[in-house]
C-alpha cells in the first residue's frame, strides 16, 4: 500500500475495531475515525460522538534499501470526553460502566489498548512492515465548562510502496472441480470490492480480468465449475476506493499463484 492506502487502512481499521466484552460493540464506529490535516481539532471541531480517533499522515523517508518504497510515518490521536467531571480522572481512568463491551464510561487507558489492538492487527497486511509506539496517556484537559479531554497518541511507521498497490489472491489451485485461493489479505482492506475468477485460450495468463472469459464474481475464496484444458485459468480482487460500488482497479492476474493452467 502507499501512504494514501495505508491511512485509510488504519482508518477503516481503527472504525472496526470492537470491545473484548460484554456486548462487543465498536469502540468508535466508522463515523467517529477521521483522516485528519493540521493540528488536534479546537473545541468547535470536535465531533459529536466520543470517544473519537484521528488519523494524520506524517513525513516519509525513502528506505535505505529500495527506492521504491517509503518508510512513512502516521500518527493515531485517540481522544476520551467526560462531562460533569471537574478533575478529569474519568477522562483517564473511566467512569462506572454498565457494559464493558460499550464505550460509555471508558477512560482513554481502556481505549488506547483497543487502539493498539487494532494498529498491531495490521502488522503483515499486503506486505506492509509496521512498528507502533505510543507517547503515553495525555493529561485531561479542559475544554468547556464541566468537560474534560484526555488523549493517547500513537506513532505508527509503515513502509510503504510510492505508488498504489492492489494486492492479488493467491495459492489459486484446483481440487475436484473446485477453484480455490487465499484472498484474507485482500478481503481486509478498506477499498476491496470482490474477486473474479476467468481464463484465456492458452498459456499465457490474463492481466486484467478485461482480457478474459469471466467464470464466476463474488466474494467467495472458492468457486466449483469442471475445467477445460488447454486453458489458463486467473483469479482477480477488484477494488473500489473511492466507494463508487463500481471496481476503479483489480489485481495483476499474471503474478505467480494468481493463476493456474489446465
């Protein structure tokens, strides 16, 4: 993934990621995860929901060994709001909590470790290498009459491809009249669409699923049809970034373990 991939990734994660216990709802939810510019947000930026976290896009290096990948540097800001709380202790240690599987009543310490969660689970992700860090729990501080902040900052590095990935399934084999291949990898980004399975006349496998005969879409890891021979048989992920419902890119159907011959 690039550096705009890899926010996004971190977002969608981020906006998933669910309680250990009781009712495991999401700590945030997709509408409380935000990829943010500048600066923590003043007092009439602040959303509405709480707790929140911000994704910020930091500086890049090249890496010393490839100049083709970056090693490129993000920051993750969880943030914890409790009102009628003149000392800020719930902002850090929490409240009483009615369920421990809901945010109401959660200190920024019980939030930061599902942060943390949440960005380690993406260690391996399309080859992706990332350290995380943390800066430590933020004092509370006080942003409005009777309410309090308190923040956790993440420092997250991953190296990075220049130019954006789309990662292709793999191990594609064929058992009893069943294809089958390995897509988690793709199933779990934030922008993918679904896989498409097709062949070609010959040797040569296909690129882009444009150039084939298209056999089956969805989003199965395996699909059941009788092979012919002489053919060359590629699976595809087609991705949508931007939401459109519509793929906008697919996979590279040449790449070894994206295809098979018969």
């Amino acid at each position: 993934m690039n550096p705009w991939q890899m926010a996004q990734q971190i977002k969608h994660k981020l906006a998933r990621v669910t309680w250990a216990g009781g009712a495991g709802a999401v700590v945030f939810g997709s509408r409380s995860v935000f990829c943010y510019a500048g600066t923590a947000p003043s007092e009439e930026e602040l959303p509405a929901g709480f707790p929140f976290a911000l994704v910020t896009i930091d500086n890049a290096t090249p890496d010393e060994e490839d100049p083709e990948l970056l090693q490129q540097v993000f920051s993750v800001l969880a943030v914890v709001e409790t009102t009628g709380d003149p000392l800020g202790e719930f902002a850090v240690i929490g409240s009483s909590r009615a369920d421990l599987g809901r945010s109401a009543g959660a200190g920024i310490a019980e939030v930061s470790e599902r942060v943390r969660f949440a960005v380690q689970d993406l260690s391996g992700v399309d080859g992706a290498s990332l350290l995380v860090s943390a800066s430590g729990t933020g004092s509370p501080a006080a942003v409005g009459r009777g309410r309090h902040l308190a923040f956790d900052q993440f420092t997250v590095t991953a190296l990075c491809t220049s130019q954006p990935h789309y990662a292709a399934p793999q191990n594609l084999r064929l058992a009893n009249d069943v294809f089958s291949w390995a897509g988690a990898h793709c199933s779990a980004r934030f922008d993918f669409l679904r896989f498409r399975l097709g062949y070609v006349t010959g040797t040569v496998p296909a690129s882009s699923p444009s150039a084939a005969t298209i056999v089956y879409t969805g989003t199965n890891l395996e699909f059941g049809i009788a092979a012919a021979p002489g053919r060359t048989y590629s699976v595809w992920a087609d991705y949508d970034p931007r939401g459109t419902g519509s793929p906008a890119a697919s996979s590279d159907g040449a790449l070894v373990g994206a295809f098979l011959r018969t």
